[in-house]
C-alpha cells in the first residue's frame, strides 16, 4: 500500500480495508464486496506498508466469483478508521482505488485430511484453500489400503453425490 505521507503502522485498522469489485458509483448493495475481518503488517512506518491478509480472509474472497479474480475486479477502499499518519491525522476517504499490480491464484490446492463415515455414507474433505465444489470428480477420488502404492489394494469412486447445502469452501 502506498500513502502520501509516512503512516503510523501501529494505528492499522484491517477491518477498515474493504475489497470490492468495482469503483466509480458503486454501492455496496450493488457490489461484490469483502471487508476484512483481521490483518497487521511487520512494515515499518513510512510511506508505502505491506498489509498481511489472514487465510480465512483469502479464503473468503476467494468465495466471492467476481471479486479479486484479475485486476479488473480488484478495487480498495480504505475507511478514515484505516491508518493514520505520524500525528495522528486519519486518512481521507477517496474512491476506491483499482490493483495497481495483481498476482493471481496460481497455487494448486492441497488435500489436508478426510474423514469417512461407512454408516452414513458421507467422505468430508478438507482442503488448505477454498474449492469450487461443482469441480469435484468422484472419478478422481482413490482410497488406498496403506501407505504403500505399488502393493496397495485400490477403490476409485465410481459415482457419488454432493449433500444438499454444499457450499464452495474449504
């Protein structure tokens, strides 16, 4: 983040710093939007900080479709409450402004643990990052018998079902 002027870094108000997906006359009724719910930052004071996002935070943006996908949808609006400078002088509130530089989602996601109930039929699976759940393929799920792959007896799913509810998450 780049200020103006030299900003106090201890008076960092993350929950003040609201993602959206468009500028100009938004609204937040008509607008795909996030605002964090916590952050920090190891910077320095000065003039250009680098604000920390928590990966529950990430993961929530990552819920919204046209949120933060390139830098066309990729907007900062940053509340007075957000920072101040060396005095103690708030910042003033201004359009949001759009991603100067956007890095997209390119890490793949990984498979943390799983747990599967025989009685009720269910597999719940849990992932580091938040999944798009309509790219499961059943196809793709293998349960092996030991840690061995090569002497291992192997099940692939052949067919399966979402529970009603099912929702794009982690």
């Amino acid at each position: 983040l780049t200020f103006s002027e030299t900003v106090r870094v201890l008076s960092l108000n993350a929950t003040s710093f609201v993602f959206l997906n468009q500028s100009g006359n938004y609204t937040f009724a008509s607008s795909s939007y996030y605002r964090l719910t916590e952050g920090g930052s190891q910077s320095s004071d000065g003039p250009e900080i680098t604000l920390n996002i928590s990966t529950s935070d990430l993961n929530n943006i990552k819920r919204i479709s046209n949120l933060a996908t390139e830098e066309d949808d990729t907007y900062l609006l940053v509340e007075t409450s957000g920072i101040q400078d060396m005095n103690q002088n708030r910042i003033v509130l201004s359009p949001p402004f759009r991603a100067s530089n956007f890095t997209p989602d390119t890490t793949s996601p990984a498979l943390q643990s799983f747990h599967l109930d025989m009685d009720s039929d269910i597999l719940w699976l849990t992932f580091n990052e938040t999944m798009l759940v309509s790219s499961l393929q059943d196809s793709e799920i293998t349960f092996v018998s030991g840690p061995d792959l090569h002497s291992a007896s192997r099940y692939t799913l052949q067919s399966s079902q979402l529970l009603p509810g099912s929702i794009d998450d982690t």
